[in-house]
C-alpha cells in the first residue's frame, strides 16, 4: 500500500506497476467463477498507446510461465486445480463519476486476450463491510492476474481490509492478524505484498504477528511476502507524515516463518518466451513523477536472530537475512496486465514492484500443494536445503548482477550486492518451476 492509487486507470496507466507497492496477501479460496467476454469484444478497443506489448515495455503471461519453468507443469495437469489463493488486499473508496467497473470485468478481459480459463473468484468483505467489493486498487488487480496466470485452474478468495488499516502499527497488526485468521481457514498459502519498517512496531506487536505466523505453520500454510520497493531502505511507518529513509528491512518478510521475495529485472526471448538472463531490478529517481529510487528490498534483520534453516550459507551473519527468493519486478519487463477503465477500454500494461513477485510464488506454492496431494506449508527450509544443494542450479535462476543502493535525494543509501548462491537482494533467485516445483512437493516424503 504504498501509494493508495485507485481504478482511475486512464491518468497513469503507464506508471501502473509504480504504484504496485501495496500490502498483500493470497492463500487458496473458492466459487463465483466469471464469464468470458466474447471472443475478440476487448481488442479492438485497447489502443496501441496503452498496450505495452505492442511497444515490447511488457511480456505476456505466456512468455513469463515460459521463462520460469511454469508451461511444462500446466502441460501435465499441474495448475493449481483443487487449491485456493487468498488475496487479501486493501479495499477501494468509493469512486466519483465516470465508475469504475469492478475486478471481474479486468479479470474476464484477461482472460479473453490470453486464452486463460475462468477464474473462480470469491470477493470476502467481511472485515472491510462498507466496501465496495467489486471495486478493485491497482494491487488488487495485479495480484489475482499474476496468480492466475501462473496457476489458472486455482480458485482465488480475495479478502478485502479497511483503508484504515494504515492508520498505525497497532492498527495494522490488529487487521492483518485478523485477515491471516481468515486466510488460513480457507486454504494452504498466504502471501503478502508489501513490509513496514521493523522499527516500526514495538516488541507486543511483532509477538502478535509472530502468534499468527505460529498458527499459519501449524495449520501447514506457506506464508509468502514481498521483501519491499525501497531497496535497502524500509518503507514509512504506518500513519507517519514525516520520513527519513532508515537502512533496515520490513516486516512481515523479515520474519522467520515467511518466505520473503526480491525483484529482478527479466529478460526473455520475445519469440520463443525462454529464459535469457535477470539482474537485480534497481530504477533509478525519475523526476518528477519517481522522486526517489525504487529496488528490491534486502538486508538483515535487527529483530530476529538467524533462524536454522540459514546456518552454514555465505554471507549471513548472526540475524535473519532477506529475501529468500526473487521474481521479475522491474515495471520495464513485467507481465502483461489488463485493466478495464471502466468506460468499455482495456488498458494492456506492466505488472511491477516485488509485490507482483509474491503473488508469483503464492502460484507456484499452490502447483507444489496439487502436486503433492497435500499443503507442503513451511517451505523456507526446504528452499534452503535445495539452494545448498546438487539441485539448485537447476531448481533457481541465480542472479549475480546488481545492488539495491538506492537514492532519496540528497541522500544515497549504499545497500548489498548480487552475488553467486544466496545475497540480500535476491535470496537463492527465481524459479525454474519444472524442476523446483516437484521438489517442493517432495518435502516430508
């Protein structure tokens, strides 16, 4: 939730994926699937100024599932069938006059132009009830695309919060406890996209969220997290009006129990859709529209000592290091978003930020649970044992180029380098799904 941009799409929607900041999470959900428009209804009316596949600013859902080792699964009938993926996400105001048309009609669009199949989806108001369900934040929009291209026969539960939610860290805790609670009776993964500054919240709050995250584990639920869009730095404090960029990482991903993800930037072959190269996703300040820079978010904890599973791995000290993992979230190479803007036009345009990288592996989490037959819940130290191991060049992309330094004028703020294996900016790297999701599966077998 960094920025509370809402479904006005047609006076930015070519800095949709900037504002993909928010805070996020996805799990396994179910019903109320949705129609197909017609075949061809939308295509025409998208024009070339606003579709980044035409000016080569994106990649299609099929070029990213190529790239990442996620077609072969759907070839053999891996496709997240029988599993839920609980979005929770920050509910939408009201809109002025010209309305804004509803997640349904940009999820059916979608679907249209990729030949995707429908979508189940299941809209849960219940801590947000004065919300307009249907209406949907740019973050919302992303992340059930996201997942639903990566796991297309998955059902999709999206559980909306209050945007008082952000109103201070007791407020947060307090809301996000209570969507976790919801998520985790309905399904075997949770992600979240988007971190709050670790000093931030006082020791009782980060014990309640770490309750939570107790319970997730218990209950054999994958808890995903994006690792943030500030770099090395964290993101403002929840109802803070000042700011002074602080060298630190976020919660919830800095936590033990959650499997935190980076941002790379991503190239691939635009003919045949298969895997070239990644470096760190790192945009430089653009004034005046990007005042600052936007990275992937990495470090070491200050809460947290170095949990188990990270024992015995290059470069991490004595306290939790994040990320674990990584995905393409450079706003230059994301995959292609449709959006309705709600007057019969659907804008074309790059998903973007580490929080379209959770909702990446939330999809990949729920492939492993259909293939195992079963949650295979914690996976963190699963996915270090794999990038130890003989496996993991296979398994992982590993990314060796890049930093996540970032600018906030005047002020530079030197983060940590890419390196071979683990690093604080993209963790063991992205995915090469054909192989690490049968792994994955494997866990406990």
């Amino acid at each position: 939730m960094e920025l509370h941009a809402t479904r006005n799409y047609r006076r930015w929607p070519s800095l949709l994926a900037l504002v993909c900041s928010g805070l996020v999470f996805a799990a396994c959900g179910d019903n109320a699937s949705v129609a197909s428009l017609p075949a061809g209804q939308h295509a025409g009316a998208v024009a070339a100024a606003t579709n980044c596949l035409t000016v080569g600013s994106c990649y299609s859902p099929q070029q990213v599932r190529t790239a990442y080792g996620v077609q072969p699964l759907l070839n053999q009938g891996i496709d997240g069938r029988g599993e839920t993926v609980n979005l929770i996400e920050l509910a939408a105001p009201p809109m002025a006059p010209p309305k804004s048309t509803g997640i349904s009609e940009d999820i059916v669009g979608f679907d249209s132009l990729n030949d995707l199949p429908p979508v189940s989806i299941q809209i849960v108001n219940t801590l947000a009830p004065s919300a307009p369900s249907e209406l949907a934040n740019v973050e919302e929009v992303e992340d059930v695309e996201v997942v639903h291209d990566i796991a297309p026969a998955a059902s999709i539960r999206v559980i909306l919060i209050p945007t008082t939610a952000e109103a201070d860290p007791q407020s947060l805790i307090d809301i996000l406890s209570s969507a976790f609670r919801l998520g985790l009776s309905h399904g075997a993964v949770i992600s979240i996209s988007g971190s709050f500054g670790e000093h931030c919240f006082t020791s009782n709050e980060v014990d309640q969220l770490q309750s939570t995250l107790l319970a997730a584990q218990a209950d054999h639920v994958t808890v995903v997290s994006s690792s943030g869009d500030f770099g090395a730095v964290s993101k403002p404090c929840p109802g803070s009006r000042a700011f002074s960029p602080t060298k630190e990482v976020g919660l919830p991903d800095s936590d033990p129990l959650v499997l935190g993800v980076g941002g790379t930037n991503l190239t691939v072959d635009r003919n045949s859709g298969d895997y070239v190269k990644e470096t760190v996703w790192n945009n430089p300040p653009k004034p005046p529209l990007l005042p600052h820079s936007l990275a992937s978010g990495g470090g070491f904890s200050h809460l947290f000592p170095r949990p188990g599973y990270q024992d015995g791995v290059e470069g991490i000290g004595s306290t939790r290091g994040v990320p674990d993992v990584a995905a393409d979230a450079s706003p230059t190479t994301g995959m292609a978003l449709v959006i309705s803007d709600g007057v019969g036009k659907y804008y074309i345009t790059p998903a973007g930020g580490t929080s379209a990288g959770a909702p990446l592996w939330a999809g990949l989490i729920a492939l492993a649970d259909q293939d195992a037959g079963r949650a295979v819940g914690f996976v963190n130290a699963e996915i270090y044992s794999i990038g130890q191991g003989a496996s993991y060049g296979k398994a992982f992309h590993d990314i060796t180029q890049g930093n996540n330094s970032v600018v906030f004028p005047p002020k530079t703020i030197d983060g940590y380098q890419a390196s071979r294996g683990w690093d604080p900016v993209t963790g063991w790297g992205t995915p090469n799904a054909q192989v690490l999701v049968p792994l994955l599966a494997q866990k406990g077998t």
